[in-house]
C-alpha cells in the first residue's frame, strides 16, 4: 500500500493538513450537506453514550489524538455514511486515517474503500486501490465491476470479467447483472450471449436482478424477440424487468405492442418509471399519434408525476411533434424546472411549425433568465430563423456564438446556408461555402441543391449536385433533386439521363405515403393508393372536394408534374397524392369542425400545399400536415408558413 499512501500525500495532503482544513471546508457544520448529525455513529453498540452526539470530525479527531482506538465496525461505518451521502472529500480523509492504522492490510475494509470511491464516481482512485490489494474475492471484483458498469465505462468492466474468472473468484448476481447492463449499454449482442451463458452455468438465470438486466440488454441491442422469452420465463418480476421491455418495443416504434404491456403492467400493481413514460412518449411522438400522447399525459396526472427533468421534456416534445404547438407551450409553462434542454426543446418546436418570432423571443428570455445556450441551441433557432425567413436574426444569432465560446459545427454551416439558400441568396450562399474553415459536406451542399431547387436555379443546383456526388455518388436524394431542376426546366432528356443513372446503380425513390390517426389506428396512403378498404369512397370524396375548390379558386399547378406528358395527364396525375387521399379519408371519418392531423414522410409539393389552403377554406376546419421539414397549419384558406417552405 505505500503508493497508495504516496499517492493519498500527494493529492490530498497529509491527514493533519485536511485536519486543519476540514473544519472550514469538508467537514465544516455549516454546509448544506453536511456529515454532522447525519454522519453520527448511530448504532448503540458502537460507540459509548458519550460520543453518540460528536459529529463524524470529532470522531476522527479523537480516533488521530488516541482518545478512542478504531476498529473494522467503526470504519466501514464512516465510509458507508460517506457512500450514502456521496461524501467523496471526506471518503477519502477516513480512507487516509486508515492507511495509518493497523487496519491498512483488511481485505474488508479494503472492499468498503473500493466501494465508496467507485460509488462516489472516482474510479481512478478504486482502481488504484484495487490493483494495489494483495488478495481479492469476489466483493473486491464486483464493487469495481459495478462501479464501472454505473459509471457508463461498459469495455473496463467486461474486460476485468475473464480476469475475475482467471483469479478463481465466482461472479454472484450482482456482477452478472452489472455486465448485462455493460453488455447493453456499448450495445455488444455477443458479449451479453456469453454472459447470459455464464448466468446458466453459476445459477443466477433466474435471479429477478440478472433477468430484468437481461430483458434490458437484449431489447437495447435490438433482438426483442430473446427479451421477451427471458421476460416470461422470469419466475418473478418487477419494476425493472416490467419497464425493461416496455422501453425496448417503445424504442423500435412497436407502440401497440408498449402500451399493451403498459396495460398489463398496471394490472399487475407495478409502477412505470420516469424512463417509461418517457420511451412511450417517443414512441407516440415518431408515429405522430397525439391521442396515445394525451392518454399517457393523463396517466401521468392521475398517478401524480410531476413534470420534471427529462420527462416533462419529453411530454413537450410530444405535443410538438404530433402537431399540437399549444399543448406543448402549456407543458412548458408548467415545468417544475427549466433548464437549457427543456428551453432547446420548445425551441426546436417553434422551428416545426414555423413560429420564427416565437422562437426568438423565447431564445431572448432563455438568455435573460440566466439559462446559457449550448451548441443545440442555436442550431434550433437558426433553423427557425431559416423556417421563417429571418435572414437578419439568423445571422446575428450565428455571430453570437462566438460570445458563449461555441465553435460552430457542420450543422450550423449547413443550416445558414439552408438559410441564405431559403431567402434566394444563392450566390451568398455558396461564397459562405467556399470561405468555410471546414470542409464542406453532403449536408451543406444538399441544403445548396434544394435551395437551388426551391428558386428553379438550374445552373446552381448542377453545381451544387455534382459537388455532392464527388463526396457521396450514390445519395439517391441528390439524383432526384437533379432530375427534378431538369424537369422543372423542361430539360427532359437531362432528367431521363439522370433518372437512367440512378436505375443503373440500383438508386431508389422513396416511395410518398401519408397516413391520419382515426380513432387510435393509424390509416396509411401512397399515391394512387388502391389497397385501402374504402379506396372507392376515398376516390370519390376526393373528386367532388377537386371540383368544389377548383370554384372558388384553385387551379392544380401542373409544373410539379415532372413527366413529359400533356396538360390533362399532368392533372390527372396530380389528383391522387397521398396526402389529398388522407384527408379525404379524414373529411370522411372525423366530425365536422375537429381538427384534421396528417403526417408525411417526404415534403409536402406545392399543389398539395394549394389544394389543401382551398379545402380549410371550404369545409372551415384547421387542418395540420407534417412533412420531413416542418408542420403547416392551414386555416380558412392560409397556411401558417406563408407559402415560405
């Protein structure tokens, strides 16, 4: 141990030196969290009625001037309280009092060290101790097993698992289920089979700890189908396991399959945790299902959570992504807490629904409350600046970033060219690209060709593509913007060249589809789409809604038709998009008046975005489409994003 003791020296000083500090730092009983009361040697028969009411300073005080002789019960008492509070400064003036007794060799004490500092974080000072151990047993192996398992250092504690196994020590439950959890956290598959194997082979398959860690490492590294056979196979369950797998099928989008288990779950009297509210509240907000969201908000109420950390976060960005802005600013508003990833959040929310000068005001009072924005931040409100046409501010907030010390990266370059690009400033756009101190990316030169596409600049978009293909050759995304400048251009046999391009190297379209939430199922649309149900109807219905707005107005813009046909044909073509479809089927199966919310898994084209600002008008209803770029609220003939998208 004399390195360790060096080391403690040169570190942390001598232990009359943190005496005489102590008194003023961390042992001072004036501190918040201090080890007075709370760190007296509670249990009777430690120490004598006249210690019962010294504070942990004064029993190390007189344990140094030879008042009161130590023993391994004291010690391990002082370093547990320590362990419970988190008390590392202090953790290690009883760990320097050690080291100067006739206990420094106690493998038992030795353990309750390695425990405290692995406990309280620092595990560089428990591996030191650890390696400086003369003999180890399996509570030596599992404190550091567990200490780096907690600590997200998931290699470090795989790798001392063959050591463990070399020196003839035996895992219990808590090492196996220390490296499960390791196993799911890198996600490494392999390595969890192995020690799922070693679970069998020392009689800890059944253990509730090493199962529920089991269910956890399989559904984080994807294989539901083996989380759920070691979930039913557990003979007991709980909290863990239960949460364990709710959050796997949460996690892959599988929301019916989540909530069912939610269901049970409640049936079987166990609480979920914050961690599950918050993977099914992801999960209702990637599939855009706003009434699963709201169910699981008033399960929330009813239960009596209360909106903090990363759940009351998650809940905003629930409402915000499913389309409902309002929701979210309410959640906001009711917050236990704000902080910088809440703040990001209603930040990027206002950047979906194109509410720019929200966006600002609320990054303004972030800054006025003290709350410091960090890189996230500010690539929120330059996309919302971007969003709304804010050239001004966006630049402004990009030179701002300079005063919080944020060194831009590849995604704020590529947003203030998205930016520039938006506003028609295309050759600003591509001088800012060329006077970059970072090599340009897809990203960048991706938001230049859809700049170039959205202003019909064909020269720029040929430039902007052919730089992408030399970084990326076989992007599909590049290939289809191009063809569609050629086309726009009436450039057909460019757009034929291209379009051969792409079927020579395999590149595929992503095919449109749109789909609408009714009743808690979800419908799905593609183009043309004669697979659904009520096709017929759907068919028909969109047809007469064609006829009515064309009467009071609209006329179908044929230039985002980008096939070589005649006028008639274009129109034909254009009447069936997946997303004239969905409303139909919406107008259809939703009652009058109610809001109407439709997803899209690409952007929105221009006739669409016309026909549908005629239907608000006609049928009065407010109705809600998000694309890959932003949500549209359109209502009584106008779309909140100003026809700027």
């Amino acid at each position: 141990m004399i390195q360790c003791k060096t080391a403690l020296k040169r570190h942390w000083g001598c232990c009359r030196t943190l005496w005489q500090s102590a008194t003023q730092s961390t042992f001072d009983v004036s501190e918040d969290a201090k080890l007075d009361n709370s760190c007296i040697i509670e249990d009777r028969n430690i120490l004598s009625p006249s210690l019962k009411s010294q504070n942990s300073l004064h029993v190390l005080d007189l344990i140094d001037n030879g008042s009161l002789e130590p023993d391994r019960t004291l010690y391990n008492t002082l370093l547990k309280r320590c362990t419970q509070l988190g008390k590392l400064k202090e953790g290690r003036l009883v760990h320097s009092h050690i080291l100067n007794s006739k206990l420094t060799d106690d493998l038992v004490i030795q353990n309750s060290v390695l425990f405290m500092y692995a406990k309280c974080g620092s595990l560089e000072d428990a591996r030191m101790v650890f390696d400086e151990m003369p003999i180890k047993d399996m509570v030596t192996w599992t404190s550091l097993i567990t200490g780096y398992a907690q600590n997200e250092r998931a290699k470090d504690a795989l790798v001392l698992f063959p050591q463990m196994l070399r020196d003839g020590s035996k895992p219990n439950e808590f090492t196996l289920s220390s490296l499960v959890k390791s196993c799911g956290f890198i996600p490494s598959y392999n390595d969890g089979k192995q020690i799922h194997a070693c679970s069998w082979k020392y009689g800890c398959n059944s253990n509730v700890f090493v199962g529920s860690s089991l269910v956890d490492m399989y559904a984080r590294c994807g294989y539901l189908g083996e989380a759920r056979l070691v979930f039913d196979e557990l003979v007991s369950k709980n909290e863990v396991s239960w949460n364990a797998l709710i959050t796997g099928y949460a996690r892959k989008g599988e929301g019916e399959e989540a909530l069912a288990l939610f269901v049970n779950m409640q049936r079987e009297d166990y609480r979920p945790t914050d961690f599950t509210y918050s993977a099914l509240l992801c999960s209702s907000s990637c599939m855009g299902s706003l009434e699963q969201g709201k169910w699981l908000h008033a399960h929330m109420i009813k239960s009596g959570r209360k909106l903090v950390g990363y759940v009351g976060n998650t809940l905003l960005h629930m409402y915000a992504k499913s389309g409902s802005i309002h929701d979210a600013e309410k959640v906001f508003d009711r917050l236990v807490k704000l902080d910088v990833v809440s703040c990001n959040s209603m930040l990027i929310g206002y950047a979906q629904h194109g509410l720019g000068k929200k966006a600002v005001q609320q990054f303004e009072e972030m800054l006025r409350v003290g709350i410091e924005p960090n890189d996230i931040t500010f690539i929120n409100v330059l996309t919302a600046c971007s969003h709304a046409g804010l050239l001004e501010e966006g630049k402004h907030y990009f030179g701002l970033m300079r005063k919080y010390n944020i060194e831009p990266k590849v995604s704020h370059y590529a947003t203030m060219v998205d930016l520039l690009g938006r506003a028609g400033l295309l050759d600003q756009a591509k001088r800012f690209i060329e006077e970059m101190p970072v090599e340009p990316t897809v990203a960048i030169w991706g938001a230049l060709l859809g700049a170039s596409r959205m202003h019909k600049n064909m020269k720029m978009g040929a430039y902007a593509a052919q730089r992408v293909f030399e970084l990326d050759p076989f992007y599909s995304g590049t290939h289809i913007l191009l063809a569609n400048i050629y086309a726009s251009a009436g450039r057909w046999r460019d757009a034929a060249k291209v379009r051969k391009i792409m079927k020579d190297n395999g590149l595929k379209k992503e095919p449109a589809c749109s789909w609408v939430e009714i009743e808690n199922y979800v419908h799905v649309f593609v183009a043309n789409d004669i697979a659904h149900p009520q096709k017929d109807k759907v068919h028909k219905m969109w047809e007469k809604l064609n006829q009515k707005i064309k009467e009071i107005g609209y006329v179908p813009d044929t230039s985002h038709v980008l096939l070589f046909v005649d006028q008639q044909e274009k129109e034909v073509n254009l009447q069936y998009h997946s997303e004239k479809l969905a409303l139909a089927f919406a107008l259809m199966n939703t009652s009058p008046g109610s809001t109407i919310r439709i997803m899209k898994n690409i952007r929105v084209c221009g006739d669409c975005h016309s026909a549908i600002k005629y239907v608000s008008l006609l049928v009065k209803r407010e109705i809600i489409v998000r694309d890959t770029n932003r949500f549209h609220h359109f209502r009584d003939g106008f779309c909140s994003c100003g026809d700027y998208w």
